[in-house]
C-alpha cells in the first residue's frame, strides 16, 4: 500500500516507517517539524537502504498544502501521527494543543474524503481511559476523565473520527491506543529527541545515564504498587511500528471501526526500569525520591489479547530490549540529532 504518513520525522512515526518499507509498503512523510529533525528521514532512508523518503515540510491544518501533496500521490491509507503531545504544555497552552491537534485532524480528514481514501490509523493513547476501572486493561473499559487537554484531544478525536465513520461507512478508522512507548531502533541511529527537560521517565533516565541531568527524581514511592512506584505497560518502539503494519490488515478487511490497546500487557514500576537500565548497560543512574507528580496514577497496563487475536500482532521486546535500545541510541547520540 501507499501511506500517507503525517509527523513521519517524529519519534513513533520515524520508526514506522523502517517497518512499512519492511512489509513492502511505500511512504509519503508530511511533517511540519515542529518537533522533529529532518536527519531522523534521512537516517530512515539510510537503514531501509533507499535514497531518499518522499517528505512534504506541510502543516495538517494548511488545506492547501495539502491538496498539493494529494495532488501529486494517491494514497491507500494514512497513518496519522501529527501532534503536539507534550502534557504539561498542553495544560498551560489549551488553545494551541485544540487547534493543531483537533483543527489539523479535521482538516486533514476533510482532505482525505475529497481525495477518495477513507482509511486511517490514529494514534490514540492509553490516556483516554483516565484513571482505569480495570486492570489490566481491556478495550471494553470505559473511556475516562483526562487530566490535561492533551489527552482530551485524544479522546475528543477518537470521537470524532468514529463519528465519521459511522455516517460514511466507506471510512475504516483504527485508533491504537498506545501504553508508554520507549527505546529506539536497534542500529542506534534514531531514537527520542525530546526538547527541553524530558517528561517521560526513559528520556530522562538515558540523560542522566549520559550526563546531561544529575539525577532522576522518582515521583512518588507511596503508591499501592509492589515497590510503591507507579507502574507502567513499557512498549518497545519497533514493536509499536509494527501494530501499525498489523493494522493496515483491519483496512484491507474493511473494519470500519477498530480499537486496540498496544501494550506488551507486563506492567513494570519505576524502580524496574531504573533497575534493569543499571544492570542491562552498567552504567549507574542516581535518583531520589521526589512528591507525586500530580496528575499520575498508580497502575496502568494492557490486555493485548484483541490485538493479537485479531491484527495478530503481539510484542516482541522485552524490558532488557528497551533499556538496551534506549542507551545505545543516546549514547551514540548524546545531543540527539545534530541542528539541521
Ligand atoms: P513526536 O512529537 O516525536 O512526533 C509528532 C510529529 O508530528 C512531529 O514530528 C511534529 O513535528 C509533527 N507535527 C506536530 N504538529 C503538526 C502539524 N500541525 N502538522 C504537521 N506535523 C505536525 O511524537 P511521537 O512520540 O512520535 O508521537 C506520535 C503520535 O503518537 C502523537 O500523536 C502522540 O500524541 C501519540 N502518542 C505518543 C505517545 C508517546 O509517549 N510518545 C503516547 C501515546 C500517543
Ligand atoms: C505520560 C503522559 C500520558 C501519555 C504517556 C505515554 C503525563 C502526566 N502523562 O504518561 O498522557 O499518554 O506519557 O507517553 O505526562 N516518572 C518519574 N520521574 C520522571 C518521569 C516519570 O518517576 O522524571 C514516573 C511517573 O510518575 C510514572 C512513570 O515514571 O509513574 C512513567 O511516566 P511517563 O514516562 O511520564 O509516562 P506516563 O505518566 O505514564
């Protein structure tokens, strides 16, 4: 298939691409760089082993950049990964995270129906279901309360995209809802290239690891978890690249709407990943115990049965493969990706 692949220089997005051209798929990339690096494409091109990713520097909510793209290519699908997804960001800029992440997709659709392809795959997050009422979780538990607009934009579009779909049931709309994604392309040559201080838990702990921060502040050691540290469904990126080309199977049978969780069902805590990051490189990562992060809660991990049962797509990597990944990537990049 031809995919369209919006915030393909991103992290997530980035790795998907290797695993598309893998399955036999081409790729278009659009992508605004507004958190990305254009290297990251061309260090896609190097590891897949073509010349170049046809890549378009266009906003999803400029509809007439996007004509143009539509112009030149015909799609089958379009894997959807544009998005501004910072948390903390997005509680003190609403506006801004509404109207690229809601605005931009609602164009984009638009664009998409006008242009005859009504498949896409959307990168929800393990966020809409707020604060579970069952672990694991299953795609049956009900959607919950958000605690910032980032994730609001996530379950708002999820609506919206379902919506759709239903009254024009030419359209196949997969969301993934993904659990917390972390490490990097085995070869070291793409990975996470967060701005600023990390707010997720790998980033900052390769950088410690690394140098570049003193210690990791641990959020919290009295939850009811096993250690007391908040537990998370750790997924290996390139096992999350692949449930999109396991998705793109849902397309090709006409799925109409699908929903899947995209966890590796294993939930680890804090004090776990620190812990196996130490062992697995052996290099040290000081850390200390710091208040709760508000916002958090204590245990989130999948059932990925609907997955596999369906897209027949499971995990891969474990623990020790991401810890792994991680600092090979960071330490073989410790600035990330040089400034284009
Ligand atoms: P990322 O920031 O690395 O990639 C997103 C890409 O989208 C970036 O390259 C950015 O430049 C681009 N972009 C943003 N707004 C755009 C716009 N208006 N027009 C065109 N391009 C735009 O993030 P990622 O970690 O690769 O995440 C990809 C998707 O998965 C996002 O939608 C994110 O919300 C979602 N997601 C990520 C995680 C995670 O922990 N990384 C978890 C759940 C869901
Ligand atoms: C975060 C986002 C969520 C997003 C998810 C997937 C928040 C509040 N939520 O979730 O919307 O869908 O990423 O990427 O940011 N931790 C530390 N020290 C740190 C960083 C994190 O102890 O410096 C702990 C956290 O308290 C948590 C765990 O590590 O228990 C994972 O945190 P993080 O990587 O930020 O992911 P989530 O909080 O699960």
């Amino acid at each position: 298939m031809n995919i369209l692949v919006t915030g393909g220089a991103g992290f997530i997005g980035s790795h998907t691409l290797i695993e598309l051209y893998k399955a036999g798929h081409t790729a278009v990339v659009l992508d605004n760089l507004s958190n990305s690096n254009p290297e990251a494409l061309k260090r896609v091109a190097e590891i897949i082993g073509i010349r170049e990713i046809p890549f378009y520097k266009v906003d999803i909510r400029d509809r007439e950049g996007l004509g143009k793209v539509f112009a030149e290519h015909r799609f089958d699908a379009c894997i959807h990964f544009a998005g501004l997804k910072a948390v903390g960001e997005s509680v003190e800029k609403p506006w801004e995270y509404y109207e690229n992440n809601i605005g931009g997709t609602l164009v984009l659709v638009d664009v998409m129906r006008k242009n005859g392809c009504k498949n896409i795959i959307f990168s929800s997050s393990a966020t809409v279901y707020g604060d579970p009422e069952e672990i694991p979780i299953t795609e049956n538990c009900p959607k919950g309360q958000c605690t910032n607009p980032y994730g609001w934009t996530k379950s708002m579009l999820e609506q919206v995209l379902m919506d759709i779909q239903k009254a024009d049931p030419e359209w196949n709309v997969v969301l993934l809802r993904y659990f917390n994604p972390v490490g990097a392309h085995p070869s070291g040559r793409i990975g996470e290239n967060p701005n600023g201080i990390p707010n997720n838990l790998m980033p900052y702990i390769t950088q410690v690891a690394v140098g570049k921060r003193k210690e990791l502040g641990v959020f919290g050691n009295d939850y009811n978890t096993p250690d007391g540290t908040g537990v998370r469904d750790y997924i290996h990126v390139v096992d999350l690249a692949n449930a999109h080309v396991c998705a793109l199977q849902a397309i090709e049978r006409n799925c109409g709407i699908g929903i899947y969780n995209v966890g590796t069902g294993n939930g680890y805590s804090v004090l776990d990943m620190v812990k196996a990051f130490i062992r697995v490189n052996g290099v040290d990562v000081p850390y200390s115990i710091k208040p709760r992060r508000a916002g958090d809660i204590a245990t989130c991990y999948c059932n990925p049965a609907k997955a596999k049962a369906e897209l027949g797509w499971e995990a891969n990597y474990g623990i020790d493969d991401m810890v792994r990944d991680s600092w090979h990537w960071q330490s073989q990049n410790p600035d990330g990706y040089p400034e284009a």
